[in-house]
C-alpha cells in the first residue's frame, strides 16, 4: 500500500523453479555497551540508525532543530556519574533520510554554563534554559502544580515565572515539589535515582528530572464513557489496563473539566512539552521486544515497556503470516515498515513530523501492531485508543492525533484489508457525503476494492461480463482435487493478503517444498546430476553477465531477451573452451522455457532491459504455497454483500469533465456514478472493445500498448495411480519436477508437472497431475481437440518415465483462456521497447475520475493474484483520499 520502497541488494536470479526461502531466522545482534566517563572527550560520527549501539559522546550539531526542549541535566545533591549522551541519530527511510531526535547537553557544562557562553557570544540564552523558571508568554499567568506530592505544595497561584517549573502548556510543577525528587533524603529521590540507573542502561539519551516526572509522575488522564471528560488518576494509581480505559466513570459528571485539557486541542500543543510523552506496554512491543531499538526512539518508555515474550507468542497466531516491522540485520519483507522511521507516503501526509517523528511512530507502530494481532477483526479507533497509554496531558492530544493516523492507514489499506465482518457504519469519515463507484470487472481486484470501498460506506456497483465472478481465479473440481484454472500459487506467504485472507475465511493451502527432480524426455530417466549442476551454474552466470551489462553500459539498447541470454551462453562457451553435451542443451532449453513460463510469452518478445524490473525490489518473504482448496471460497466471501450485476459487458464509457460518468452496457442498459474503476485485463484493454468518450490521454493509451499480454495454458489428468512415486523424497514430499524436452521446439510443452493429488488418509485419493504449455506450443489447445492435449500429455510422460507404463487417465481439464473475449490472456510481461513505468503509466488516475486496477498495474508484484489484489486496495484508497480532498 505505501508507494514508497526499499532497494534491497542485487540478487543473483535463479529462474529454475526451485523455491528458496528467504533467511528469516536471523537473530536480532545487540551492540555491547560499552560505559564512556564524561570526563573523556571522544566524540563519534557513527552513522546511527535507531538500533542500539556502542554509547558515545556525541557532535553536537548547533543548527539542530529541537521540537521537543528539555531543561536536563540538572544538578543531583549527591554528585553521581552522569550518564554518556547518544550518539547523534539519522534515521533512514525508503527514499528520504529522516531529521535527527534531540541530542542532549555537551557533558561537563551545566545550564548555567551553556548560557552564559550563549550572552558571551551574543546569543541569548533559551527560556528553558532558566533554572525553576517558566516565562512562556503561551501558558497561563496562573499555574498549577501537576504533582502536589509536597505537604506545602503551593498549589494553584500567579506566577511571573519563578515558582514553577515548565512541563507543558497546562502542565507545570512548583519549586517545592520540584525539590522534593532531586534533593538527597526528600521522598521521591530513591525513586529518581533507581529510574536514572535504569535509565542509563535502556536509553541513549541522558535522564533528566523532567523525564522522570513525564514518564513515572504525571497523572494519567481517562475519558469519562459518561460525560465524555477527561480526568486524572490519583498519582499513585497503577498504569490502567485497557478494560479499565474501556470502562472508566469519573463519578463526578457534573464537575468541570481540568482548563488544561483545553490546550491539548491545538495541534501545536506537542511543540511546547519539556519532555516527550512516551507510550506505557505499547502493543508494538509483542514485536519490538528486545534489543533491536532503544525504545523511547520508538516512542515507547524504556521503563515502562514489559511483554511476555513467550506467552505472546503463544497466544498471537498470526505470527505465522504475518510480521509488521522490518528489523535490523533481518532481510526486508514486503509490507513491513521500519519501526524507527516514517515511509515516503507518511512524510507527505503528515509533514509536520517529519523533523521528529518520534510521536507519529508511536502512534503508527501501535495501531499497525494491533491490527496484525488480530486481522481477524475490524480494527477500530476506540480499540485503538484504549491502548494507548502514557502519562500526562500528552495523552490526550496522541489520543486526537491517533484518528488522523488511524484514518490514514485505514484509507490506505495497511490495516483493516482482507475479508472482514464490515462495521454498520464507517469508523473513517471521508467528508459530507460519499462517493458512487461503479467497477467494470468482476476479478479478484474489481470485488476488493468493491469492498475496501463499502467498508468507508461507499455505494458500489460491480459489473461482470460474464456469467460468474473471479476472473482469471476459476476452480474446477471435476478431478476430485482444486485444480485452479487459473491462479493457485502464492509466491510467499509471510505479509501475502492471499495467505491471510485463507487465514480469515478459513481455506487450507500447503507449503510447496525444495527440490525439483528433472526427467529428460530422451532418456527416460532422471538428469544426471552433474549435468544439472553444469548448466545451472551456466544459466546463472549469463543472468549475471545480462545483469552486469545492464548496469554497467550506459544507455543500453534494449532487444529481446532470447537474442541477449543466447548471445552470451554462446560467448562463455566460447571463452571458456567448453564442450557442451547434447544432454547440457536439453537441459538449458529446459531453462529457457521455463523463463518463458515466467513471462507468459517467447522470449523474443520480452524485453532483455527490463523483463524482471520488478526482481531488485523487497518481495513476500517464506515459503510459497498451494492453494490445495482452490480460490473459489476467496472469490466468493470478497463478494459477499456486494451489487454485482452478472452478464454486463461494458461497450462505452462516458467521463466528461464536471458530470457523472456514464457507463453504456451491452443492450443499451446505463449505470451512472461519480467514479469508475477499470478492472479489465490488459487483453481486453488492447483490444479497444470498451470506447472511451472522450478518448483516453495518449499517455494512457502508449502505456497500455507497451505491456504485453502473457497466456498460458493448463492441463490437468488424472491417473487411477500416483507411478511417479520413485520422485517422491524420503519424508514424502513431491510438490513439482521438470520435463527436459528432447528437442529446442518442445521446451514449452509441459515443462514441468505439479502434484495435486489428494494428500492425508482420504479414502476417495485422487492421484492428479497439472502442467501447462506456453510460449510455441501454446497454440495446441486451439489446434487440437482436449482429449488429442491429453494424450500429448500422457506421451510426454511416457517419454519421461521410460521403465514405467503409464495408465490410461481418467479424467482431465484443460483451459481455454485464450479464447475467452472477456479474458484473452493469462499475465503481463514487459514487452521490448517498453519499461516497468509501463505499468504505472496504466495505473494512473485519469482526472481523478477513471481508476485502473489489475496485476497489469502493479509494477511491484505483476503477474500474481497478490498483485491484482492489492490493486484493487490501492486504488480504492485513491478514490476516498481523492474525494476526501474535493469535500
């Protein structure tokens, strides 16, 4: 959902169908600690990053912007060892490199010192900077003591800014109570002096008192369920619990409210706080715990931070699937932000955190931890809200920024995505009134954003061309197993919307294994293994030789891929003197067919620039999966609830400027709505069969034009017994093994076969095979009837297994995408001459009215059902942010 991304290193890329799990067992390393006397001056321009490392005396930069001031460092009775400052942090983002928080006092200088250096200079000093003094024009002449923990507490009295000690606008202690924590032998020094010790240790930024009495002293502050009031806590009270925040009554309506809560309703509050208010047992600690972070630069407090690690993990199942925070030193996982810093989309909306961002990921961290918790239930703000705790006043202004950023993510579809029981009325208010969408196209991304959008309360109607829903994801159970017609794999499960909506709707898929025997068609016996080691190191070495001249030729001309990958396995056996066997060729043209599966086309037509522009970004991380109960359940709880209006094509569609768009059926039937979102496969676009009045901006049409439409075909037989049994592994697993063909014209003729059969102890198994044929040999579905493919596929096997005599099928399905007017295709692929903006240049919105879904948008993750899923989220969030702009 975020646009923006991160570059994760240059991988080698294995195209051979081999599934390789991504390292996410990298255990989180912790930096020793190492204690630095004040006294020294070493100083360090570590290039920090929010992860916990050697403490250091910093350099202190003079032109930092500090928005959150805080007096420090003030003078104990008892001399103490004072803590080392932090090392100065920058935080990096995606694309932008993040403001640094606050660095504290040189060591060594009192107040008193740095101020009368600031006059020597000219410069005059800071108000804050003032011993007990609070002279803020902004806060009220008459102060009143937030503490009161002094028997001659002075209480509630004008002060002209020598009584009281600033904490906020509306919060400030007096001198007497000040005294009460930082004199030796006063009743809250043992107290301080034990929170300062610990301190030290989890933090990398130097106690002060005004810290301590933010994070252990001030009042929390709970809203009334009643009369809607805040009220404080006594200050001895523990920290509430959420069913308490859920439930609490002030028992006293009818007084008035405290006038500084008043203050926190200006935005601006934040910026005059002595001390930043960290969050108490914040939820993103179940997957921040540890010593990845310093946690007040998460804004969380380090004191007041406990989980139990194990139990947690016990009772949070969606551990498995889901994980929503990227790590240090662990590899980056599609939908996983970094803790520690704001992502490109977040800067733009909420620009004022951008020079510290510690109060808006706190917020962030929180709700996206709770909602993956649970992402079996709809997140709301008032769940949300009784999370949130932390001391002070600073709770309530978090608490109305938290609706600003709950309906941010919500928009966005970072949380509350999927297929959930959708609330009566909308928790995010997206103006006055609402949007009508009408969504051409019944696929998987059409009926998600149908239901991202009624889940804002958005009148939607979805029109399908065909007489039943789901597009390109069709089941068809005739074999007495899911053969998915069209998508069934999930290219990793952890962060996948696929693997979670299974998760939701309860539909079974299984982890395909490592390993992927070759049989050669020739010999009928399997590839010795040497020669597979052979030509795989071969294939690899031409990726990286395509890649190194990708990067390192400027400008290259772009052409096709067969003639570059060719060209170079011609070059290095060249170079390199070697005698390639007959068996080596059948095993490379093996490769190159199932390069052309990948692509959906012959290589010939595929860009050699930019055929994988979409490899070198962070992708879904653990193992890929097989949806063993088809998609069909998916597809039809997506639709739950929806309009959808059956054996509609669309032949017209009329967007003129300051008028609802009119949608023209076959027939003649019309639909009216303020915005319409095209979810039509990219077949059907280049088709031109639906005309757009007026006609679509050139750019749009050249971006359409420039994507190619892959198609495969798929075959599936079933046999009365499973005689590839001598494949199976020794635990019994066998998900897939590959068909080496005997000559070059056959390499996308069954390429590889998948194991569907029935699995466990049924008594009705079912013993199926799927393959598929592509690139030449895709044409034969059309050229032959199902049974003469079928018969194609059991020579092929034959051919294959040379000891064995295979048994006559017993039933078989074969797909027909390719004549399907409404489809015509199977996925997109970067044709040559064109580059992955091809697929953003189709994703655009035109005139904020035509919105455009499907994988052939998702330059990110093309040719998957997660990547027309997600396109359907993002566009809904594009339509309500639009809208929500224009009310």
């Amino acid at each position: 959902p975020f646009s923006s991304f991160q570059e994760k290193s240059q991988e080698r890329i294995i195209v051979r169908f081999k599934m390789n799990l991504r390292n996410t067992s990298n255990k989180r390393g912790r930096m020793e600690e190492m204690e630095v006397d004040v006294r020294q001056s070493n100083q360090s321009t570590l290039p920090a990053t929010g992860v916990k490392r050697a403490k250091m005396d910093p350099v202190i930069d003079a032109d930092e912007v500090d928005l959150f001031p805080d007096v420090g460092n003030e003078e104990d009775s008892t001399p103490s060892r004072s803590p080392s400052p932090r090392v100065r942090s920058q935080r990096q983002c995606a694309e932008v490199a993040k403001k640094k928080i606050k660095t504290e006092l040189r060591p060594g200088e009192t107040r008193k010192e740095e101020a009368e250096k600031k006059l020597q200079s000219g410069e005059s000093p800071q108000k804050e900077d003032r011993e007990c003094s609070c002279e803020r024009s902004d806060c009220p002449v008459t102060k009143n003591c937030s503490l009161r923990i002094a028997e001659t507490c002075m209480g509630a009295r004008p002060d002209v800014g020598r009584l009281y000690i600033h904490l906020s606008k509306g919060e400030h202690v007096c001198k007497i109570c000040y005294e009460q924590i930082w004199t030796n032998g006063r009743p809250k020094f043992d107290h301080f002096m034990d929170w300062k010790g610990g301190w030290m240790n989890e933090s990398r930024c130097a106690p002060s008192l005004k810290a301590f009495i933010q994070d252990q002293l001030l009042p929390f502050w709970l809203q009334c369920r009643n009369c809607a009031k805040f009220r404080p806590l006594p200050m001895d009270s523990p920290t509430p619990t959420s069913d308490l925040i859920e439930t609490f009554n002030c028992g006293k309506c009818d007084e008035p409210e405290s006038p500084g809560v008043a203050e926190t309703s200006e935005r601006v509050w934040i910026t005059s706080i002595a001390s930043a208010p960290l969050l108490h047992n914040s939820p993103a600690l179940h997957y921040l715990a540890g010593d990845s972070y310093y946690y007040d630069e998460l804004g969380m407090s380090p004191m007041n931070s406990e989980v139990d690690e194990k139990k947690d993990k016990e009772e949070c199942s969606s551990r498995v699937f889901l994980a929503p925070f990227n790590l240090p030193h662990e590899t980056s996982i599609a939908f996983s932000v970094r803790p520690d810093c704001m992502e490109h989309d977040e800067t733009e909306a909420f620009p004022e955190f951008n020079a510290e961002p510690v109060p808006y990921l706190a917020l962030r961290n929180l709700i996206f931890a709770l909602w993956t918790k649970n992402p079996f239930k709809y997140l709301t703000p008032n769940e949300c809200s009784s999370h949130l705790i932390c001391r002070g006043l600073g709770r309530i202004w978090m608490l109305k920024e938290m609706e600003r950023v709950f309906d941010f993510l919500n928009i966005k579809g970072i949380i509350n995505y999927g297929i959930l029981e959708l609330p009566e009325k909308s928790v995010t208010r997206i103006g006055e009134s609402s949007p009508s969408v009408i969504i051409i196209g019944g696929g998987i991304s059409g009926l998600a954003a149908a239901r991202q959008l009624r889940g804002f309360g958005v009148d939607v109607r979805v029109l399908e061309a065909k007489s039943k829903i789901g597009g390109r994801m069709q089941d068809d159970w005739s074999l007495g197993v899911a053969v998915g017609c069209g998508a069934q794999l999930v290219t990793g499960i952890l962060n996948n919307p696929i693997a979670l909506m299974c998760e939701q709707v309860g539909v079974g898929y299984r982890s395909l294994t490592e390993g992927c025997p070759l049989l050669d068609a020739t010999t009928g016996k399997r590839v010795d293994a040497k020669v597979d080691r052979v030509v795989d190191e071969q294939f690899n070495a031409i990726l990286d030789a395509h890649g190194h001249w990708r990067s390192s030729v400027k400008d290259p001309e772009d052409g096709s891929l067969y003639e570059h990958l060719t060209t170079i396995h011609e070059k290095l056996l060249k170079l390199g003197a070697v005698k390639w066997t007959e068996a080596e060729e059948r095993v490379f043209q093996w490769n190159i067919g199932n390069t052309e599966f990948s692509c959906g086309v012959k290589l010939d037509q595929v860009s050699a620039l930019y055929w994988d522009q979409n490899e070198s970004l962070v992708q879904f991380a653990g193992a890929h999966a097989l949806l063993t109960e088809g998609s069909s359940e998916i597809i039809k709880r997506l639709a739950e609830g929806t309009d959808i209006r059956l054996n509609c094509p669309v032949e017209r569609i009329e967007w003129q400027k300051e008028k609802k768009c009119t949608v023209v059926c076959k027939g003649g039937k019309k639909f009216t709505a303020d915005r319409v979102i095209m979810a039509v496969p990219l077949a059907v676009l280049q088709k031109a069969s639906i005309e757009f009045v007026p006609p679509l901006p050139k750019s749009k049409s050249t971006a359409i034009k420039g994507l190619g439409a892959g198609l495969i075909e798929k075959i599936a037989v079933r046999f009365p017994r499973r005689f590839w049994l001598t494949l199976v592994k020794e635990d019994g697993s066998l998900d897939y093994f590959g068909h080496v063909p005997s000559e070059e014209k056959k390499r996308g003729l069954f390429n590889m076969f998948y194991d569907f059969s029935s699995r466990g102890n049924s008594k009705n198994e079912h013993f199926v095979l799927m393959s598929y044929v592509c690139g030449d040999s895709v044409d034969i579905v059309n050229e032959l009837s199902d049974v003469e493919v079928v018969k194609m596929f059991c020579d092929t096997l034959q051919d294959m297994f040379g000891d064995e005599k295979i048994p006559e099928p017993t039933g078989h399905v074969v797909t027909h995408w390719g004549r399907d007017p409404y489809i015509g295709m199977s996925y997109s692929y970067v044709k040559v001459g064109a580059t992955g903006d091809n697929y953003d240049g189709i994703a655009d919105t035109v005139a904020n009215r035509l919105h455009f879904a499907g994988e052939c948008t998702n330059r990110f993750f093309p040719q998957t059902m997660t990547g027309a899923y997600l396109t359907g989220v993002r566009e809904a969030g594009k339509l309500l942010e639009n809208w929500k702009k224009k009310e």
